[in-house]
C-alpha cells in the first residue's frame, strides 16, 4: 500500500523559501504525477502544481514566478520550494499521487502547517 | 480558470437521510471530476472519480453523476461516520480547481 511521508520545516519567516519533500514508500515513483495541494486555515483547497516521475512540471499560474518542483527517483521522492513566502502562504501543504494528468488523486499525504511568521 | 460552485454551502440531515451536493462548473468540462471527502485535521480522501466511478473501498452508498457544468454528488442514506467536509474537483483544464466545499452537519 503507497504512503506519502512529508518533512520540512513548519515556520518560515516571511521573505524565506518554504522547502517540503513527500517520501514514497510502498511503491514506485515512476509512471505517477505528484502533485502539491494546499489549504489555508479555514479556507478550501488549492492546486499548487505537479511533476511527472520524468521531471516534467505544470504549475499553477498564480504561483508560478515562485514556484520550483523536483523529483529525486532514487530516492523515491519529490520535493517543493516556494519562495518570498508571506503570511498568504501560511496553510496546510499535501502531497498527492495521480495516475495521469486527468486523474484524481488517490493517495494523499498527512499533510504539513507551514506557518510563515517572523 | 473552471470555477466550480457547490451547492448547498452547509447542509444538516440526520442519520438515515438522503443527501445530493451539487457542483456547478463555469464552463462544460469532461468527464475529469472528482468528490472527496475531509474529516477535521484529515487529507482529503477521493471518493468518487471520473464523474460517476466509486473509489476501491468506499461504501456503494455514495454515488456521483452528472455531465457538462452539472454535477452531483449523492449519499444514499447518510451514516454517522459521513458527517464531513465534501469537495469537487475539476482536473479537465489547468490549473486544477476545486469547489469551495460542503459542509455536512447533524441535525
């Protein structure tokens, strides 16, 4: 059974980079889209981005300019940075697995606070 | 962006009762639409995909239907443990959305 396993820091000031990687255990990294889904205290879900086991990525626009995804296949992980993070940035990041691009996500990670405070 | 409007917002039933959601898509997509489900301090769990395919593991009372802007959500008789937060998603256009969520409450 595929678990996702994520690590990073749960406080970032404002102007860092916020830096999260989801471990896949149980199973392959290839072959899969891994995506990052986020979710302000309160609030609803947002579609950061993904990237394909072969490196390809596809962000949303809204982030883009400071958004970088990496994935490490001997590692069976992949990894998320978003830079000159504000309070806006503050909420709840997920990993989460997708068969294709038009796939929902079946297997999600516990999810991560990242709280961005000085 | 497809923007997706749920309906209702809140919703209190009792045990035993029949629930639909509805999302609503700002334009005709496919068929790439998903429901999951959220539990307080929980990930989202995907429960219907495709529309109208039910999950591996989740109970056949949740059901999903619908084409073009319309879609439904239904809970054919509504359990203790289903008293959640519900959400759609679109994966038919980039970026992907969700709708804004339907909470599921005790009456």
């Amino acid at each position: 059974q595929v678990q996702l396993q994520q690590s990073g820091p749960g406080l970032v000031k404002p102007s860092d980079t916020l830096s999260l990687t989801c471990t896949v255990s149980g199973g392959s990294i290839s072959s899969y889209f891994w995506s990052w889904i986020r979710q302000s205290p309160g609030k609803g879900l947002e579609w950061i981005g993904y990237i394909y086991y072969s490196g390809s990525t596809n962000y949303n626009p809204s982030l883009k300019s400071r958004l970088t995804m990496s994935v490490d296949t001997s590692e069976n992980q992949f990894s998320l940075r978003l830079n000159s993070v504000t309070a806006a940035d503050t909420a709840v990041y997920y990993c989460t697995r997708g068969s294709d691009w038009s796939d929902a996500y079946d297997v999600w990670g516990p999810g991560t606070l990242v709280t961005v405070s000085s | 962006d497809i923007q997706l409007t749920q309906s209702p917002s809140f919703l209190s039933a009792s045990v035993g009762d029949r629930v639909t959601i509805t999302c609503r898509a700002s334009q005709v997509i496919s068929s790439y639409l998903a429901w999951y489900q959220q539990k307080p301090g929980n990930a989202p769990k995907l429960l219907i995909y495709a529309a109208s395919s039910l999950q591996s593991g989740v109970p056949s009372r949740f059901s999903g239907s619908g084409s073009g802007t319309e879609f439904t959500l239904t809970i054919s008789s509504l359990q203790p443990e289903d008293f959640a937060t519900y959400y759609c998603q679109q994966l038919d256009g980039y970026p992907v959305t969700f709708g804004g969520g339907t909470k599921v409450e005790i009456k």
